[in-house]
C-alpha cells in the first residue's frame, strides 16, 4: 500500500475518533467525577489519619503508606474512567453508528486501535494530573506526627504517575470489554465483577488460596503500581503488578478486535 495513501487513512481515522469522543456525552460528566473523587478522596482520608494518628494501632502505624492513602480515591474512581471506557464503544454498537464507521473504514483493527489510543492517551494525560494534585493535597494534612513523603522521594515520583497509569489500564480494559459484548449495562457488568465481585469472592477462598488468588486479579496487581510501600507477605512489586494488569488488557484487546474482524457489526 502506497506510503502516503497509509498515513492518509491513519490521519482521518485518527480525526474521526477524536471528534466522537469529544462529542461523547458522558466524556466530560465521567472524567470530572474521576477529578472529584480522587481529589476529595485525598483531603478526606489524610486529614481524617492526621486526626486520629495518635489513636491508631501501633501495627498500622508501622505500615501505613503515605503515598497510597493520598490516593485512595483511585479505588471509586476506576469504576467513573472504567464505565467511560465501556461508554466509549458501546454507544456506536447501539445505536448502529458503528456500521457507518466500518464502511467508511474497512480495516476494522485501525479503527478501534484509534480508538483505544485517543482514550488512553486523554484519560492518562488527565488522571496523572489529578494523581499528582491529590498527592499534593494529602501530604499536605499528613502533619505532625503522621509520616509523609515530599516528590523527591526515592519511589514517590513512581507511584504517583502510577496512579495515571493504572486508571489509563482499567478504562482500556473496560473499552474493549465493551467491543467485547456491545452492550453497556452487560459490558458494565463484567467491568465491575472483575473490579468489586471477584476480589470479594477470592477473599472467602481458604487460608493463603484466597490470597494468591486475589494477588493476581487485575485491579490488586495493578494498584501496586500507586503504592509505596512494598512490603506485603504475597507483594508483587510496582512494575510486576503494572504488567500483569497491562497483560489482562492485551488479552481483552487480541481477543476484542478477533471478534471485531469476524463478526457483523
């Protein structure tokens, strides 16, 4: 295929996505709730262990994390940047959009590889700047006795930007998950049984079972990336946690554009 005819099609598909999700409605309504919460979540949740540090165990004094409890908003926010994910395909198989787009551009792989590369490349860009601002704002009320860290810090710059970084995977997976089924509310269904059900459900297997299990589900394993102590009896590390979530991802994504190929629109 010609050079320029290549780049020319890559241009226009690349236009073509960028204007539907800008256009997406729910676009805006779902990154600001992932602004709000992650930023409320830090001023709450610091301020509240700042207050009541004097009254804590001396065990959880010893593990407390300084970097991963100015986040903790993350943990509500993957469910707002997961669901946009879904939204962001979901909505064009349903309302019948998505065939207009496949005529327009046959190759069906380039189609939802744009996709998927404005989405991240938005929602990353957006979620570290929010991480690095909660993190701002709760090593801000972690005074006094309470420890904290400041940017500079050996590991600090890691996990912050890890925390853009892990939203970026969690709304991918919900956006070929969503190529997957086609339908919000199943596709949402999946979503937030691999983030909330099966966690739950491994913590009632037995003894160490249920912990090995639960190690290796996409949302732990990846949320090790925006902590910063690492020192768990079953702990994978930052990027070790980051790659597996990063292989769940790539998994749904082979298996999501092999079906796009396949089937009818």
């Amino acid at each position: 295929m010609n050079t320029g005819l290549l780049r020319a099609r890559f241009q226009a598909s690349a236009h073509s996505e960028w204007i539907k999700f800008r256009s997406l409605r729910s676009g805006p309504a779902a990154l600001l709730a992932t602004a709000a919460v992650v930023l409320l979540g830090a001023w709450l949740v610091s301020s509240g262990y700042r207050d009541g540090w004097a009254r804590m165990a001396p065990g959880d004094k010893a593990s407390f994390d300084p970097v991963y409890t100015g986040l903790r908003g993350i943990e509500l926010a993957q469910l707002f940047v997961g669901a946009l994910g879904v939204m962001t395909v979901t909505g064009e198989y349903t309302s019948g959009l998505i065939r207009g787009t496949f005529i327009a551009t046959p190759q069906r792989v380039l189609v939802l590889a744009m996709k998927a590369v404005i989405f991240a490349s938005v929602v990353w860009a957006w979620c570290t700047a929010v991480s690095f601002t909660a993190f701002l704002i709760s090593q801000g009320f972690l005074t006094g006795p309470v420890p904290h860290v400041v940017l500079g810090d050996r590991g600090v710059p890691t996990a912050v930007a890890g925390g853009g970084l892990y939203l970026a995977l969690v709304g991918l997976l919900g956006l070929f998950i969503g190529v997957l089924v086609r339908r919000t509310p199943a596709a949402l269904a999946v979503l937030f049984g691999i983030l909330l059900v099966a966690p739950v459900a491994a913590g009632m297997l037995p003894g160490r079972i249920g912990a090995r299990v639960a190690e290796v589900l996409p949302g732990a394993a990846g949320e090790e990336i925006w902590k910063f102590r690492h020192d768990g009896q079953y702990d994978m590390g930052p990027w070790a946690g980051l790659g597996l979530l990063a292989a769940y991802v790539a998994v749904t994504a082979a298996a999501a554009l092999i079906l796009a190929r396949k089937r009818d629109a």
